[in-house]
C-alpha cells in the first residue's frame, strides 16, 4: 500500500479531534491533560511497538549522537509545539475551523519537501497545494 492510503491515519486523526473536543468541552479536563494522557498512551505504545519489532538491536550508544538521532530529537520538539497547538486550538475553538487551519500542515510539509528535500515541483502538486490552500480558506473562514 502506498504512503497515505492507509485509512488508519485518516481514521485516527479524525477521531482524535473529535475525542479532544469532548474530552475538553467541560472544563474538567484541560486541553494539556487530555494530552499528557495521551502521549503516555503513544509513548507506551511506541516502546512496545519498539521492542517487538527488535529496532534497539542494532543500535549502540554512540548512534544517539548522530545526525539521524538530532533531527529525531528536533522531530520530537516539533510534534510537540504541533500537538500541544492542536489539542489547545481544539479547547478554544470550534473543530470545524481548528482542524482545517491544522490541517495546513500537509501544504507546509509538501513545500518543505520540495525546498529542502528536492522533491520534484509537478503541475499536478502545484495545483494539489494551491487549492488546499483555498479549501482550507473557504473552510475556516468565518
């Protein structure tokens, strides 16, 4: 299967948005509770996932300082700053609105792609990314 038709991914996300917002809509639960709860249940998750898989085997203490593992370390603050963003919009803000705009994430990851990453710029992206950006427009725009 190909990268993003996984219909998990899209499953997850929606249903995580949605979750995120009952979980804060009464005020008992703060949007950085609901995520700290979370990501002890990712974070678990991750490490067994980790472990089955046999991924520490080949790795030595050493490799943690290499740039593979900074841009790990730099991949871990950027989820962080996104998802503590996303989880706090979701508190403040209606989800049909917040999602869309969090959403811009895939025009940025696309043009990052391309700039840094040398991934060919085709008419059929160009396109693709200009009208995210316009859906993405005429759907949080109030």
């Amino acid at each position: 299967m190909s990268p993003g038709r996984d219909g998990r991914t899209r499953f997850g996300y929606s249903f995580t948005t949605l979750l995120v917002k009952l979980a804060t809509r009464s005020g008992q639960f703060s949007s950085f509770l609901v995520l700290t709860i979370a990501c002890v249940i990712t974070f678990t998750t991750a490490v067994m996932v980790t472990l089955a898989r046999g991924d520490l085997q080949t790795v030595t203490a050493k490799d943690f300082m290499s740039p593979s593992a900074w841009f790990t370390y730099a991949t871990g603050i950027a989820l962080t700053v996104a998802v503590m963003s996303l989880f706090h919009a979701l508190s403040l803000g209606p989800a049909s609105v917040v999602v869309p705009i969090y959403g811009m994430f895939i025009v940025g990851g696309a043009v990052l792609g391309i700039l840094f990453l040398h991934e060919p710029l085709t008419l059929r992206k160009a396109a693709g990314i200009g009208l995210a950006i316009i859906s993405i427009f005429l759907i949080a725009k109030k």
